[in-house]
C-alpha cells in the first residue's frame, strides 16, 4: 500500500458472552496486520464477560475495554464501539464469531486499492454449535451507479454477513444504525449508496448461528415494540421503506421523487417471499402468498406508471 498502514479498529459488542469471547478475541490478535485496535463494549453483563475482558485488556495495549452501567440494547451497544474507534478502516465482530488469520490484512489491501468502494469482506460461513452449516452467497455490488447498488443489495440480501466487513470510518459515521427491524440491512445499503462492495477471495468470517438465528430473541435484544414483534414483517418492509424515503441522510443527493421511486423499488424486492422463506420462515402465513404477491404487482405497475420513459 506504500506508506504507514493506516489504523484497523474492530468493534466487539458483547453482552453474557464470557464462554465465546476468548475465541473472538483471539481470533483478532492472531491477524498479522498492525497497526490494529479492539474495542470492546460489555453491555452490563451478569457473567464473568467483564473479568474476561479486562484480562484481556491488561494484557494487550491495544485492546480497550467499556463497561457499560445498565444495557442499553444490541443497537446502541454496537455503535457504542464505532463511537469509541479511532482508525481510519472499520468492522464489526459478533462476540460469538471468529475471522480467519490473515482476514484484516486481505481486507485492507482491497479497501486501499478501490477507492471507490466502500466495503469488502469474505465469505461468511455459519456454524450452528461445532456443525458447519453453510457459505452466505456473496454480495458484490460493482454497478457504477449508487441506485442500482441498493437495488441490487434487497434484491439479494439474507442473513446479511456483510455488516461484519470492513468499512472506512468516516463512512460507516454518516449512516444512522437505529433499534428498528432490519436496520442492519439499511445500513448495508447505505454503505452501497456511498460505495461498492466487494468480496475478498480466500478468507473467512465465520458466524455462529445465535441470536441472529431466533427472532424472538432477536426481538428482545433490538427492543421491539409491541407492534414490531407481532408484524414482522410488515416492520421491515417499513423500515427500508423509510429509511430511503427520508431518513437516511445519505440519499439526500436523488431528490424526493427519486427517493421515492427507490423505496418502492427496493420494497417490491423485500415483500417478495422468497426473502421470508428463507429468512423466516414462520412468516409465510403472515400476509399470504397471495396477499404479499399483489402488493407486489401493485407496486410495479405504480413504478412503470411514475418512472420515466
């Protein structure tokens, strides 16, 4: 890359995780890239998550430790680690997850050399327990146009293991992360408005199958109202419709109109039920096959209606 390599902050939010944490930690301190950093952020645990920690924090400078007073839920916990980062590149690191020797490294050299993306990672493996379960399909978004890359995001995204790649900071500080249903997804595309995303050949993050992987816990540790957690899905389809309609600062540049007609394009995306079945799969029988394939054909032809010719 020429130069000094500049700073790798990795973000580990970590809540009750005393069991799997020294497997993630190590997993980060056995990178051969320098310079690196590790912030970790304890969301008030009741187990030995925070003996753990600062173990691991006296022994290594270059691993700092936040103890939050009370939880404050996965959302905030996780940008309580970007907030605390210094380093010019940055990713997130489930406390249950490990990434392969050599990840960072492979990361960075491709992060450096396009400037025009915004972020890399590598294939994705999920684990269930000790029992390998499958490779995600990778994302890669190499459209030189922004809004086709956030079409193409929905049009493709499932258990989203790209949050977890390496991004440039100042990016990922732009893009609002908030305690809604799919946010993480938002984020991602966000990150694909800014940049395109890339998949790094020959290296691993590999994830186990937790939280992620069980939606009432996932409820729980998102802090979901009422509403949320009886539809949804319909909460999601909100969620990203928002996000592009005018939440996000980052679509500022298209204009309102060409927000909108984004938002119902990537909306047509996420009702489709294909994302449900293979997301989650109890609901299917939420809206109906039917019911969800109309608002679809609803949609479609309102966009051929408005978009121009």
């Amino acid at each position: 890359m020429g130069g000094k390599a500049p700073l790798v902050s990795v973000g580990i939010p970590t809540h009750n995780r005393a069991s799997s944490l020294h497997h993630t930690l190590d997993s980060v301190l056995a990178q051969d890239y320098t310079p690196l950093e590790i912030v970790i952020s304890d969301n008030a645990s009741t187990d030995e998550t925070e003996a753990v920690c600062r173990a691991y924090s006296s022994r290594h400078n270059h691993v700092r430790y936040l103890r939050q007073p009370r939880n404050l839920g996965l959302t905030r916990n996780f940008s309580e680690t970007l907030r605390h980062a210094t380093g010019e590149y940055f990713m997130w690191l489930a406390d249950d997850d490990f990434i392969e020797p050599g990840y960072l490294g492979a990361c960075v050299r491709v992060l450096a050399e396009r400037t025009d993306h915004a972020l890399v990672y590598g294939t994705v493996r999920y684990h269930r327990g000790r029992w390998e379960e499958w490779d995600e399909p990778p994302i890669t978004l190499q459209h030189d146009d922004p809004v086709e890359r956030v079409a193409a995001f929905y049009e493709q995204v499932r258990w989203n293991g790209s949050l977890h790649g390496l991004m440039r900071r100042r990016d990922l500080l732009s893009v609002p992360f908030e305690s809604t249903v799919g946010d993480d997804w938002n984020v991602v595309a966000s990150m694909a408005f800014l940049g395109k995303l890339a998949t790094v050949d020959g290296v691993h993050l590999h994830r186990s199958i937790g939280v992620s992987g069980n939606v009432e816990e996932m409820a729980d540790a998102l802090g979901l109202s009422p509403f949320e957690r009886r539809h949804f899905d319909l909460s999601l389809v909100m969620s990203v419709f928002r996000s592009i309609a005018w939440r996000s600062p980052v679509y500022e540049t298209l204009g309102r109109r060409r927000r909108l007609l984004l938002a119902a394009r990537c909306v047509a995306s996420v009702v489709s039920w294909r994302h449900f079945a293979v997301i989650w799969p109890n609901f299917v029988t939420v809206w109906g096959l039917r019911g969800r394939l109309q608002i679809r054909t609803r949609l479609r032809r309102w966009l051929r209606r408005v978009s121009p010719p």
